[in-house]
C-alpha cells in the first residue's frame, strides 16, 4: 500500500463558528492539523484581544479528549480598530493576526473596511508592530464582475498597500487566479498567500454545468480552468509564499441548498486528503510536506511541528451529511470517492 509521512501539517485559514457548530466541526480539524488560524467572523465579529481569549477557550472546550490542537486567533480589523489594541494583539501570546474584510464582502463581513486609505494608520500600526494583516482580496463594487472581483482589489488596492507598506506581513488569503499568483511572486518575501483545496481540484463549471452545485459555491468563487492550473503550478512549486490554508467554511445544509445560498465549502472531514489528490495529479506529492507543515509555520515565524501524519492511498466515500444534534451540514465532495486517507 502507497503511503505518505509528513510532518503534522497546519491549517493557516479556517473558520470553525461557535456554539453547536463548533462542536460538530471543530474534531475534523483536529484530527488533522495541530495548529489553525481561526477566523473572526462571528456575529458579532471578534474585534478586541478579550473577546478572542474568550472565543478561545470556548475552541478549547470543544477539542475532543486525546487530542492535541492549538487554535491561532486573529482579529476582526475595522475602521475602529484602535492602534492601542493592535500593541495589545502584537504582544498577546495567543492572537497572531487581523483579518482585513472589504465591506460586504462575504459572510458577516458588514462590519469590515469600507475605504482601505481610511484604515492607512491601522495599516502602519500593524508594520510597526509586526503583526501580519490576512486580506480577503475581493472588491465589493456592484459594477465588478464576480470573477474579475480578486483581479481588480489587487490592481486598485492591495499593489498600494504593498508598495506604502513594504514591511508589513500580509498574506492574500484563498488566492484564486493567476494574476493573484503573479502578484504574490512579484512581491517582497513578506508577502504570502493560502490556497484552498477546492480552489486547486475545482474550475467554474463544477458550480453550474449540469445543474447547480452549492455546495461548490465558495467566495472568491471558483475561476476558470487555466487560473486553478495556475494554482496548483504555484501550490506544488515548492516556493515558500504559498502554503495551506483550507477556508473551510461550514454552513447548515439547509442554508446552501435554499434560493440564496451562503457562500462556503466545508472541506474540513478530508481537508489533507483533498490537497494530497491535487498535488497527485501532477506529480508532486513530495512538495506537498512544505506547502502543508513548514511554510506557514515560517511564515508566522512559529516552530515547525514535530509529530507525524500518515496518508495511505486508499479509496474511501466521503459522507453526505455531517451531523451532530440539531447540525446538519454537507461536506465538499459529499458521496464522493475520495482517494487518499489520513490513518
Ligand atoms: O466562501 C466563503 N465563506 N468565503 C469567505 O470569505 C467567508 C466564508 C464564510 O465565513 O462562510
Ligand atoms: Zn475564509
């Protein structure tokens, strides 16, 4: 039997709620991943050190026994976001960045940043303090096509942001097209970005060819074949700027499969399975291990993992429906064959 041993692997983007849903998705990840980057948008978003302490050790309580898991906490950054509480975050043990949300964005993203110039001295607080800023890198414009959305945030801001700010950590989060790719590669050592696995397995068409996939229905939504090429060629090319970050994102079944569904895809139950079948299909599993346990790591300038996971080539069917209780959500690939298994 095929297997594969790599360094325990972290998840640098996921979203993991709170309450019962928490509860029923949060030991997929664990299992997993020894460390994640937890996204703060709740509702109402977490936007100050003390209410990431207390969504931390609400995480923590919910960890299942036996098993060792570190959630990394990040900030929800808004226009009034105090430069006293960036000093506090960038001194806090347990908070390791501030997520930057266009208004409007994405789910619970009301509360983000409607002028980019007008957060410049939150900006220049963070370069200061040396604290990373993750960018959900879409424009919000009514004007904007969807799909040239990451495209245009980048041409009309973030080329800005990283040129008036050149010291400032930033990672472009779930980089969908090539252009993202070519901007993250133009720029500084200190710029990065994560890449989600169905962004890497995934183009347009498997959202509306053959009828409508909400479950495949994620923001930025997925592009056209020759950008998830792009995707995988920068995933697999060993350069340390791209690294895992799955964006799994749960929402209730109910609330996907509706005339106005959320936007997310719970990826979550085979998050290391998915990512291994993409760097298969082109021949490059022996790159997976850096991209997956050692770049992000670097990146955050946090210690590399020391314990192991083993992947064995192995077919197995993902589950329709995860639940728990009254929670009921649908994984990505639900039914499907999935080829690789985590032991
Ligand atoms: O598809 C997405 N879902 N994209 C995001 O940026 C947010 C996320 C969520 O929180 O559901
Ligand atoms: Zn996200």
């Amino acid at each position: 039997m095929k297997t594969l041993t790599l360094t325990r692997p972290d998840d640098w983007h996921i979203h993991v709620r709170n309450g019962d849903v928490l509860k029923t998705v949060l030991p997929y990840t664990a299992r997993q991943f020894a460390r994640a980057i937890i996204m703060p948008n709740l509702k109402p978003p977490v936007t100050t050190v003390a209410q990431a302490s207390v969504y931390r050790d609400e995480i923590l309580q919910a960890i299942p026994e036996g098993m060792d898991f570190t959630p990394l906490m990040t900030l929800y950054l808004t226009a009034a976001t105090s430069e006293a509480e960036i000093k506090l975050a960038a001194e806090s043990e347990f908070v390791h960045a501030f997520k930057l949300y266009p208004a409007g964005a994405t789910t619970n993203s009301d509360a983000g940043v409607g002028n980019i110039q007008q957060i410049y001295p939150l900006l220049a607080a963070m370069q200061r303090y040396d604290i990373p800023l993750l960018v959900h890198g879409e424009v919000t414009d009514d004007d904007c096509d969807i799909f040239d959305r990451e495209r245009v945030f980048i041409e009309r801001h973030l080329q800005a942001v990283v040129n008036d700010f050149p010291d400032l950590r930033l990672v472009l989060e779930h980089v969908t097209t090539a252009e993202a790719v070519q901007f993250v590669e133009a720029a500084s050592a200190k710029v990065a970005a994560t890449i989600t696995p169905q962004h890497l397995l995934l183009n347009r068409n498997a959202i509306l060819a053959g009828g409508i996939r909400p479950h495949h229905y994620c923001l930025p939504v997925l592009k056209r074949e020759q950008h998830r090429l792009a995707l995988l060629k920068a995933a697999t090319s060993g350069n340390p700027k791209f690294f895992l970050g799955t964006d799994s994102a749960p929402h209730l079944t109910h609330l996907k499969e509706t005339s106005c569904g959320c936007a997310g895809c719970f990826s979550a139950p085979a998050a290391l399975e998915l990512y291994a079948e993409a760097f298969e299909q082109v021949g490059a599993l022996d790159k997976l291990e850096g991209f997956a346990s050692f770049f992000g790591a670097d990146f955050y300038r946090l210690p590399r993992n020391s314990g192991q996971v083993v992947l064995e080539k192995q077919q197995w069917q993902m589950p329709e429906i995860c639940t728990s209780g009254d929670v009921a959500i649908t994984p990505l690939f639900a039914g499907k064959d999935v080829t690789w298994k985590l032991l």
